[in-house]
C-alpha cells in the first residue's frame, strides 16, 4: 500500500501551553479537544494545513508512543505557501524569534526553497519551508 502522508507526533512537558503556542503562532486547528479534557482520549491533534501533528503530554503519553518521548526531542518541517518575509513578520507579531535562516534548503519535492527556524515552548526545532524562490533571498543566516 502506498505511502499517502505523514502524521507526526510531539511529546510536550505543559499540553495546554503547546496548543495556545501553535494556535496563536502557526494558526493551527485543535481537533478533538473536547474529547481529550473529557480524559477520553489521552492526546489532542493540531491541523496545520494538510499536515496533523498530535501532542502527547510528557507526563502520560499516548501508547505505543516512541522508545524515549522527550519534550523538545522532535525536529519538524512545515511547508510555507508565501514569501518567507511573511513567515518572519508572523512570527515576530507572534513574539518568536527566528533561530536562523533563510538558508536554503531543497523541498521534498526537489525544488529549491529557503527556511527559518525557530522552536516551540519545549523547544522543539520548527522549520518553515517556502519554495517562492523569487520572493525570497536564498542566504545563510
């Protein structure tokens, strides 16, 4: 059976600061939430475009979860469908600080890109990935 995406999970040390975070910063979509405070399900999910990324508290994750869950373990790239500038000045209205970047970086696909960094409340490693090459420099940072 083909692959058709990928659903990533995070291990977070404070689950109610990890969804105000990526609602407020990145615009993420809570799903199930009312089921997760309802304690009858042990994870939530946040919809970030096409993309799910699901958030197990530290404190009692989700099984089968990874050998080790640790917060701030996870690396995550997300695709961005806009200049970078505009992914820059969201983040800054938002009070993040971009880690680094732009630095070009090659899209799964094979097109050329460009990326910013910068990590969420544990400290995961957050990537923004745009292929708008002409609306972007392509240069370390």
């Amino acid at each position: 059976m083909p692959v058709r995406g990928l659903d990533l999970a995070i291990t977070v040390v404070d689950v109610e600061r990890t969804l105000a975070f990526y609602r407020r910063v990145l615009g993420a979509e809570v799903l199930y939430e009312d089921l997760w405070r309802a304690g009858k399900i042990p994870l939530v999910i946040l919809r970030l475009g096409a993309s799910r990324l699901s958030v197990h508290a530290a404190s009692g994750p989700a099984e089968p979860h990874a050998r080790t869950p640790a917060p701030g373990s996870a690396d995550v790239c997300f695709r961005w469908d806009g200049p970078l500038a505009a992914a820059a000045a969201q983040l800054a209205a938002a009070g993040v600080g971009v880690e680094g970047g732009p630095v070009p970086r090659p899209a799964a696909d094979g097109k050329p890109g460009a990326s910013l960094y910068f990590r969420d409340p544990d400290g995961n490693l957050l990537e923004l990935l745009s292929t708008e090459a002409a609306a972007q420099p392509m240069q370390s940072g």
